[in-house]
C-alpha cells in the first residue's frame, strides 16, 4: 500500500497532525469534565437542579452566541479564533477547578464560569469545520473527518474512568484543572500549525454577513432538508434519553441495567466511526440517513420492555449510526460550502440541528405521564425514522457524491450536527 493512501494517511501530514492531536486532547479533557462536574455538585450540594442550572447555562451561552462565532469564524483567520476559544474556556475550566479545589462550591460562580466556556465553544465549533479542509488533500478529507471523530467517540471510553479515579483520590477540582491543561496544549499546538491563507469574507455588515449565510444554506436543497431531519432526530432522542433511565430502573433491572444500556451506546458510537474510517460510500447522504434511522430501534424496544442486554445493542446501533454519519456530514459540507462561508453555514448547522432539544427534554415527561410512556416511545420512534428516511426521495439527496464538490464554489484548496 503505497504512503500516502489507507485509513491513516492524514495522519501522515504534520498539519492535520498538529489539528488532531490537539483536539482528541481536547476532547478527553471535555469528557474528564462532564462527569467531575457532575460528581463535584451532586456530592456537594445533592441538587440535580443545581447541576441542571451549570449545564444549561453552558448550553444556552453556546446556542446564543453560535452564530456570531461563525461570522467571525469567517472574517478572522480560523486558526486564531480557536485559539482564542480554547484560551477563554481553559481559564473558565481552571478557574471553576481552582474554586473546587479550595473547597467552595458556589453555583452562581460555576453557572457563570460554564457560561464562558459555552461561549468559547459558540466560537470554536463553527471554525472547526472550515479548518479541517485546509489539513489535508481533498482525497484524504473524507478519513480526515472520520479520524476526528474517532477521537471524539474514543474520548468517552476514556474521559469518565479518569474523571472518577481523580475525584475519589485527589478530588474533582483536580480533573478541571487537567481539562484546563488539555485546552492550553490544544491551542499550543493550533500556535504550531502553518496554513495556507485563506482570503476571509469580506468585512460586511454583521446581519448581512449572517444574511448571506443563511441564503448559501438555503441555495442547497440537500442541506437544508438534511437540517430539519437532523433537528427531528435530535427532538425524538429526547424520549430516550429522559424516558430511557426511568424504564431502565423500574422495569428492566435497576441502575445497572442504564448502566449496561449506556455502555452500549459508548462502544458503538466508537464503532461507527472507525467504520467510517474503512468506508466510503458512492452516495453519502443516502448512507448517513440509514445509519441514523438506526436510532429508532432502542426506541421501539424501550417501549416493548425488551431485556436491557437488547436495548444497549440498539443504543449502540443508535449511535454508531450517529458517529458513522458524521463525517460523512462533514465532508459533503466541506466540499459544496464556499471556503469563505463555511463557518457561518456551520454555524445554522448546529442551531437549527439542536434548537429543538431543549424543548424535547421539556416535554418528553409531561408527554409520557399524559398519553403513556410506550405511546410516546413509539411516536418518537416513528417521527425519527420518517424525518431521516423521508430525504431520501429527494434526487438532490440520492444524487450527490463523495468528492464531487462544484469547484465554482470557491471550495478549500487542496493542501458537522446532529
């Protein structure tokens, strides 16, 4: 197999190096804080509400500020607004460490600290995608983007083990403060990483420059129809994640049978991206909607009260569909989206994918206590599976192919959201 091909061959490009390493980095030191935040304030304080209010206002930071970070995504050089991003959340991450470390835990001040991280991210996400391109040759972007992923997925088998060993020997503040580490080598490493300049959108209006993203969203039929199906997915897999644990201890066995259920989702999320590695398909947008319609298959045998061992090999289904898609996702977005727009398309792509969770996390419940839990279940099941199957009988959808990127648009020059 000659160097430059096979499932690793971005690897071998120092730039994409430099951007990967950085990022699964990164990304452990994410998954380190979901879980050291979360045992931080339930052992502390024992309020779900409390950790309820620190996760959402890192959320709705995020979600409020998404689209401003992709229009300066696109008018700054994007290796610089990520590291600016992982500048201010590493100093939010070691200033909430630090406080837990001296034995305070203020709710206010880790809401407000979680606030700055989400902003960080709001301007980190939408760069990301318009960066990978420029790492790679355009025939190595497809493996590029399943690499990262690999790194993503492969950061949840590892981030909670090393969450829960530094809480129970040294205490939590210490995983934050690791996080906060993981930033600062990420953003040494973007420091390290030379690019080809990339001529950035003209210096417009803000609401024209946002305006002009939404119309190049709105010029690809395929795009914007994948959206609302990606938003349909995200609001369905809001019964399973609030009805799931429910079903789970009452019916199915107690917390170890969430337990094997979630581990199941972990090992097959990881499993679909390494087969997003080895797999190329002619058409990607037919591919990704059949793998995510895989996710209302632990729906359906929630519903049913199949044996907890069934469900986790559906939720593992569920999300490796979820993690094969990806990068598929990404890279038909990076190779028909103008260079110069793509951060502020990116940008629409995570609001509108995930604008609807909050309100499926809102009503899931209160749904399930009026009509029913299995009816519920079944409804979710049946709306996810139409809104990902549906597309497919858009020619637009079935017609595009990998590598086949209309070079009038202004691509990346050869060198993401549900």
């Amino acid at each position: 197999m000659p160097p430059s091909s096979g499932p690793w061959a971005p690897l071998r490009d120092p730039r994409f190096r430099l951007l990967w390493t950085g990022q699964a980095l990164s990304y452990i030191g994410d998954s380190i804080t979901a879980v050291a935040l979360a045992l931080a304030i339930v052992t502390t304080t024992g309020s779900a509400t409390d950790l309820g209010v620190v996760l959402a206002a890192q959320s709705i930071a995020t979600v409020a500020l998404m689209l401003p970070g992709g229009v300066w995504a696109d008018r700054l050089p994007r290796r610089r607004v990520m590291m600016g991003a992982d500048v201010v959340r590493g100093l939010a991450h070691a200033a909430m460490g630090f406080e837990l470390v001296t034995g305070t835990v203020d709710i206010v001040h880790l809401a407000a600290l979680a606030a700055v991280s989400g902003a960080g991210s709001a301007f980190f996400l939408p760069a990301t995608t318009g960066l990978v391109p420029a790492t790679v040759a355009a025939e190595h972007l497809p493996r590029a983007n399943a690499l990262m992923a690999i790194a993503q997925r492969g950061s949840v088998l590892l981030g909670p083990g090393i969450a829960t060993a530094l809480a129970l020997t040294v205490g939590p503040g210490w995983a934050l403060l690791l996080d906060a580490v993981t930033f600062a080598a990420s953003a040494v490493l973007l420091g390290r990483l030379r690019l080809a300049p990339i001529p950035p959108a003209p210096r417009e209006r803000f609401l024209r420059q946002l305006a002009e993203g939404w119309a190049q969203l709105r010029r690809h039929r395929w795009y914007w129809t994948n959206l609302v199906g990606h938003s349909l997915w995200n609001l369905s897999r809001c019964a399973l994640i609030t009805i799931g644990p429910v079903i789970a201890v009452t019916t199915l066995g107690g917390e170890l049978a969430w337990g094997t259920i979630v581990q199941g989702g972990t090992v097959g999320a990881l499993c679909g991206a390494l087969l997003a590695l080895r797999v190329r398909p002619r058409k990607p947008l037919v591919a990704a909607n059949l793998a995510l319609a895989l996710g209302a298959l632990p729906l359906v045998l929630l519903a049913a009260e199949a044996p907890a061992l069934t469900v986790a090999a559906a939720y593992g289904l569920m999300t490796g569909g979820l993690a094969f898609m990806a990068p598929l996702w990404e890279t038909a977005v990076q190779e028909h989206i103008p260079a110069e727009a793509i951060s502020r398309v990116s940008a629409y792509d995570w609001l509108l994918s995930l604008g609807l969770t909050p309100l499926g996390m809102a009503l899931a419940g209160p749904l399930a206590g009026a009509v029913g839990t299995a009816p519920t279940l079944y409804g979710a099941a049946a709306l996810l599976a139409v809104s990902c199957l549906g597309v497919l009988v858009l020619p637009d959808i079935r017609g595009l192919r990998q590598g086949s990127a209309d070079t009038s648009l202004g691509t990346a020059p050869s060198s993401s959201r549900v």
